[in-house]
C-alpha cells in the first residue's frame, strides 16, 4: 500500500473517525512499527511535515531516518536511458533500490519545479520512487498533491463543524513568490470526498489545473463566496495557466476582519507557513476563530494513522 492521493482512500470519513481515535490514545500502536525504519527524504524544506510525520513514525514505535536531499544526497538523474555526463551522480534506479533495503516505508517531499508543467504533472521524483522502490512510498507533498495536509484538513473540519452542511471556502490570497499548486489541490480532492457546500475564490486567470477542479463551484467575487462560509481555507498558489507565474499580487485578496465578517462566524485554515499580513492579516490568524495551530497538530495524527494502514498491510 502506497499513499499518494487522498483520492485513493476507500472511506474519507472512515479515516478521519480513526485518525481521531488515534488522536485520544496516540501510543495504543506503540509495539506495531517495532523494528521498522521509515525514511523519510526531503528535495525540499519543511518544518510541519517532517517533525509531525516523525512524531508520528515513533508513536508507532519505529526508528526514522532523516536525508535532506538539497543539500546532502546526491543529485539524482530521472530519465531512464540518460547519458549521465552532466550535473546528476546517481540514478533514481539504484537509489530507489538502495534506499528500499533500509526501510520499510520511504516518505518523500519533492514539490514542483513550476517551469515545466508537463514534468511537474508526470510527478518524476514520486513516479521514479513508485517505479523502483521495493518498500510503499507515502507523499509528504509532491509536485501536485499534498495528501497527509488534506487529511489533516479533513480532521480539522470535523472536530470544528457545527450540526449543518457546512459551507467551505478555498480562497487565493496574494503571496510574493511563486508557490506549487500542490495543498490547494489536494484540499480540493479531500473536499470532493465531503457532504459541504464547497466553493473555491480566485481571481479570474488563477484557475486550477481542471482536470483536479472539475465540476467544483468558482466564484471569481471573493466576498461573495465568502458569505455564510463556515470555513475559510486560504492559500496562494501560482498560475498554472501561465505555468508557475505570479501575475497577480492584487492585496484587496488579503484574509482581512472585515472579510471575516461576511462569513458565518467561520474559521480560518491554512496549513502553513503563512505570510502574515500578505496572506491573512494578523488580527484574523490571531483571533479565537483561527485554527491553524490545530489544524498543524492533526498533521501527526493524519500521518500516523497512513504508517498504521501501511504496517498493518505489511504485516
Ligand atoms: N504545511 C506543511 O506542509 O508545512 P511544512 O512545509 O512546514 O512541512
């Protein structure tokens, strides 16, 4: 068992149920990962993902091992056939294979380059782990998707929603840098697994890749969408028509208390880190209704309850 796409799971709602059984009795599982290594690899930085996945692999009594590709492994060649003569050193063949025989499960973060689309959607790093590796692979934010974030998201909303179909809104804010698509679009596959008015705001241009939106509803009017909204999930993502660029950094798009105010005394979600007063103004992030502190401590139970199935599957 891989876990790649939140799309893939059988039951979302069975999986939050557990997860926040996990949550009450997070060492219940403590013998389950005994004398199983997870390696967790990163091409790219990380702060949440890295300690609440370790947190979560040793609350299953595992060991962990850490590499940070950036800057300690070697650089990896991807292409099968390649003439290697220029900057990469190891071929993902081997290391896939290498890495395999000591672990059990292989974690990897390795997001989007955003200059090339069509290598982006085929998910290279992730593709050339699934291919080669011999051991299942879990995401901790691809190219595309950031499955452990969307079940957390999911998680989230659970323990927050009042007794109504609630209404959830993905909103694009401004951000400086050009940042992957990955979280929104995983957050909008966990939430077309969900019973909730879902609505996603950006302004016109920043459309999704539509093969991921589908058939959700987009208002392009931000205070529209926002009212009545129960959930207010915001996040920048780069367009992803003129791949990878930031051609809009409009702040009238900024999380403000005002904003805020045409919602149904909604919370406020976004997975982190945020950019204060860029993304959402500190007077919402600070407020009693934000729940990203929250929303980061389900990471750990979201990823514990993936190394479960996967070692549970194993055994
Ligand atoms: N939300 C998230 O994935 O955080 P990190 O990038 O810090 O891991």
């Amino acid at each position: 068992m891989n876990y790649i796409n939140i799309q893939e799971i059988d039951s979302l709602q069975e999986w939050v149920k557990e997860a926040i059984a996990i949550k009450k009795n997070p060492l219940k599982n403590k013998a389950l990962g005994k004398n199983k290594t997870l390696g967790m690899l990163f091409f790219n930085p990380s702060l949440r993902t890295r300690l609440s996945t370790q947190k979560a692999a040793l609350n299953l009594g595992m060991n962990v091992m850490v590499m940070n590709f950036t800057n300690e492994g070697w650089t990896l060649e991807f292409e099968d056939g390649a003439v290697m003569n220029q900057g990469a050193s190891e071929h993902i063949k081997e290391a896939a294979q290498v890495v395999s025989q000591y672990c059990d499960i292989i974690a990897i973060r390795a997001f989007a380059g955003l200059t090339d689309k069509e290598k982006d959607n085929a998910e290279t790093v992730i593709s050339g782990f699934l291919k080669y590796a011999t051991v299942p692979i879990v995401n901790m934010e691809s190219a595309t998707g950031h499955p452990l974030q969307s079940l957390a998201d999911a998680i989230t909303m659970e323990e927050y929603k009042t007794a109504h179909r609630p209404k959830v809104v993905l909103s694009w804010a401004p951000h400086p840098k050009a940042l992957p698509q990955a979280v929104a679009n995983s957050f909008v596959q966990m939430m077309q697994l969900q019973d909730a008015d879902f609505v996603i705001t950006h302004p016109e241009g920043y459309e999704l890749n539509p093969e991921i939106t589908k058939d959700s509803k987009i208002e392009y009017d931000q205070n529209k969408a926002f009212e009545n909204a129960d959930f207010i999930y915001t996040k920048n993502w780069s367009n992803y028509k003129e791949y990878g660029k930031v051609t809009n950094s409009d702040p009238n798009w900024t999380v403000t208390a005002e904003k805020m105010k045409l919602t149904n005394n909604a919370k406020f979600m976004h997975c982190l880190p945020v950019r204060r007063n860029v993304i959402v103004a500190d007077e919402v992030i600070n407020s009693e209704n934000s729940i990203v502190i929250e929303q980061a401590n389900n990471r750990t139970y979201a990823a514990q309850l993936v190394l479960q199935k996967i070692l549970e599957d194993g055994k």
